[in-house]
C-alpha cells in the first residue's frame, strides 16, 4: 500500500516537474518514487497485498522512467546553453560598447 501512496505522491511531482522552468520538482519525486518501487517489489515478494503492491510497482516505474527522461533533457539544455554562455557575453559587451559610442556621438550632436 505505501508504493500506491509514494506512487501518487511521486506522480504529482513529475507532473509538476514537466512544467517549463519547474523540472526541479522532479528531483523530489524521483526519490520518492525510488522509495516507492522498493517498498511494492518487497510487498510482490512477499504476497501482501499483492494487486495494490503490482499497481504501486508499475506507477513508480512509469513516472519514475518520465521523471528521469525529463531531467535528461534539462540537463543537456542547460549543458548547451553554458556552452553558449561565453560567446553571449561577449556579444554583450559588443552591443554594450557600440551603445556607448552612440549615446556619444548623439551628445556630440545635441551640442
């Protein structure tokens, strides 16, 4: 029964987790879904409750397996997206200096 329970409580988290900019939400279902898939294979094992402990099993390793592909994916994005971090800044500051020229020559022909 407490694979069922961390199952669902699990299951609201990935599916928050899938949320743009909420993925961390998948690093506090993930545990409880680990917990979850124990606690039904020992109850399979040991012949209690056998149908809710199966449901249980199945639930955590299905969103178990969603959580994990989704934190894979964040993962590379962001790998990506630092890679990409110190040529941004340098266009920045491009864009920042080419502003400033500008913002000279303009006050140059106010006077």
């Amino acid at each position: 029964m407490a694979s069922i329970i961390l199952g669902i409580i699990g299951l609201f988290f990935v599916l928050i987790g899938l949320i743009p900019l909420l993925g961390i939400m998948n690093w506090l279902g993930l545990p409880l879904l680990v917990i979850g898939l124990a606690f039904g294979i020992t109850g399979i094992v040991k012949n209690k409750r056998r149908g809710a402990n199966i449901a249980g099993t199945i639930i955590c390793g299905i969103f178990m397996l969603i959580g994990t592909v989704r934190l894979i994916i964040g993962v590379s994005m962001m790998t990506d997206a630092a890679k990409k971090l110190p040529n941004t800044i340098e266009k920045l500051n491009d864009l920042s200096e080419s502003l400033d020229d500008l913002s000279k020559s303009l006050d140059d022909l106010e006077k």
